[in-house]
C-alpha cells in the first residue's frame, strides 16, 4: 500500500543540537552534583550539529531567542540525507 506523501510530511521526528561530548571514567561520572561544570570537546566558537536518529544531517550557530536558546542553520544535508536518517 503506498504511502501518502502528505502523511510522511506531517511525521515528527526528534531533532537534536550536539553541543559537543566528553569522555569520564565512572568514578567521576559518580561524583558529578547540581553545580558541576563539564568542559566540552569543542569551543564556544564551533557550530553545532544538527542529528536525527543521530545521523548528522546539518550545521548551525547558537543564538539567542528572548530568553531560550535557538540554533540558525548554516548547512543542511540534501532531503535524500534527511530521509535517510529518519529511517535508520
């Protein structure tokens, strides 16, 4: 039964900023409270990646929107790339 494209439009897919990631040992993990600071792998200057069903799909910028954050995209992958992810 094929699908209809207005369905596969309307679907809801997580999107996901990865700001950048850290590797501890357990014991550290552990010890971590309300207040800890952790130094991430990349610098407050580098654009973030945009993933769904983490496969990265595209870039962009942290910018400030009222009081949250917000993302500007500066590159997305091609819908193919896209469709792709969210099948995986």
């Amino acid at each position: 039964m094929p699908t209809d494209i207005k369905t596969i439009l309307n679907l809801t897919v997580p999107l996901i900023v990865h700001v950048g990631g850290q590797k501890m040992i357990m014991d550290d993990v552990l010890t971590l409270c309300p207040g800890a600071i952790l130094e991430l792998n990349k610098s407050a200057e580098e654009e973030l990646t945009l993933l769904i069903n983490n496969i990265a799909v595209g870039q962009g910028v942290a910018v400030k929107v009222g009081e949250n954050f917000g993302i500007r995209v500066t590159q997305i992958g091609s819908p193919e790339k896209m469709i792709q992810a969210m099948g995986s």
